[in-house]
C-alpha cells in the first residue's frame, strides 16, 4: 500500500507492508487525516522532540527510532475494513470510525503517527485498537470528524483547568488547539473568554467560535488588557451584584503557543 513516508528529514511516497489485524485490533481505511503543527516541527526535529516527549511522559512507544521511517498521522477519520481473530465486531464493516491515535500489540502500545512499526494516517490503512474506537455520528462530514484529535486536546485542558463558573479565561494563541480550547470552554458556559493572536484569521475564527473580545497583541498588549479587563471585573463585580446578582470567578490564562515570545 502507499504511505508519504518521512525519510531522512523529507516526506517521500512510497511502498510500505500491507496489514493485518491482530487480536483486539481492526483494519482500517483512512479517509481524511490532518497535518499537526507537531508534524511540521517533526519533520526536521524528530530527535529533539522524542528526547524531550521522553523525559515528560515515556516516549512514543517501546523503541521508536527517530531516524528509521515514521508515517505521520494521528487526526484521521477512517472506514473500518475488517476485524482481527476474536473480535466483537461491535462496530460494523463500513463505518467510519475516529480513535484514540494509540494501537496496542502483543509488544506494547505504538503511537500512530510516531511508530516505525504502524503507520499512521498519512498511508493509505492503519491497524487502531478496536476498544478505542468511536464511531462517527450519521451526518457528521468525514474532514469534520478527523478534527476530533485536536478538539480534544482543547477540551481535555479545560476539563483539566480549575475553573469557576464565572472564571474570566485568557487563551493565548488562537491555533487548532487554541480554538479548541475557545469552543471547549463556550460549549460548556464560560466567560469572558479573552483571545489573542497575531493571525488576522485566527482571530477572525476565535471570534466565530465565541471568544468574547480578541486581542491583535501587534497593536497593544495582551496581558495588560488583561489586567484591565480581569481586575475591574472583579472589583466592578462586587458593585454589580446587587444588580445583576452576577461575579466572576477565578482568572484563567490557556498558553496555546508553545513557543518563547
């Protein structure tokens, strides 16, 4: 089957070994898969980012190589094409289907995307872990639902966050993951939501995602709107009270960069 292969530091198309599910695994067709800012920045620095990703949490899987050949890809929606011996079956041939990027052997787990020994969703199939996959909804569109990867990773640091009810919520960055944080945080009632980016776009879709006032951080800093919007809240709250019966609770700063500056 055809994979773009990263291969020594440059992205090829090539020939990589068909699959075949194991026990607990089904064989998938990609459909729609995206590109990460991590791919991007693995592309040329594989073996910085594995040596920090280490010392964090363990790595990417049992004995990754970041010089051998990696298919990146692990924001994908994909059709499910067959089971390996003893499955449930529970989620039926033919359905699309979004997973946890993580595929369990009997060697361990890989992390789909960063293995030299699965490929991820920039081949043609890939193997996924039966019990971590989701079905998508009916008339969910395929390109939308490979989105689920990186919406969670918005929603997991809000659900992470310790937020008030009422916690007025800085989010610095407005990428895919800052948006994501943007969408988890109006999806689940909190605000004000102050984001900042220097992308005319990426504020234009903070905006449509709900931030309730976007910052261009060329033009005036951040941080000090920030200190006028957050601080007179909370005082001007005590006076607002009693006529609104409104305050606000803890501020909360989302750094959605990544990078110093």
């Amino acid at each position: 089957m055809r994979a773009v292969i990263r291969r020594n530091k440059q992205l090829v198309c090539d020939e990589v070994a068909d699959l075949s599910p194991g026990p607990g695994q089904i064989l998938v067709r990609t459909l729609a898969c995206g590109i990460c800012g991590s791919d991007l920045h693995a592309l040329h620095h594989m073996e910085h980012m594995i040596e920090t990703a280490t010392r964090a949490s363990g790595g990417f899987g049992t004995g990754f190589d970041p010089t051998a050949d990696t298919v990146f890809g692990h924001e994908f929606c994909a059709e499910v094409l067959d089971h390996g011996p003893g499955s449930p079956k529970s989620i039926r041939t033919g359905a699309r289907v979004v997973s946890v990027p993580i595929t369990l052997t009997e060697a361990g787990f890989e992390s789909l995307g960063y293995s030299n020994r699965l490929p991820g969703g920039f081949a043609e199939r890939m193997l996924l872990t039966e019990s971590m996959v989701l079905e998508v909804p009916n008339g969910l569109p395929t390109d939308q639902a490979a989105l689920t990867e990186p919406f969670a990773v918005g929603e997991h640091a809000v659900a992470m966050a310790r937020l008030d009810r009422d916690s007025v919520c800085m989010v610095i960055g407005c990428g895919p993951v800052g948006l994501a944080v943007i969408a988890a945080l109006k999806a689940r009632g909190h605000g004000p939501v102050i984001a900042t980016d220097y992308s005319p776009r990426r504020r234009a879709s903070a905006e449509r995602l709900g931030a309730d006032l976007v910052i261009d951080p060329s033009k005036e800093s951040p941080h000090a709107r920030w200190e006028s919007y957050g601080v007179p809240v909370q005082r001007a709250a005590q006076s607002m009270a009693r006529m609104m019966g409104k305050t606000f609770g803890r501020p909360v700063v989302f750094e959605c960069v990544g990078a110093p500056g």
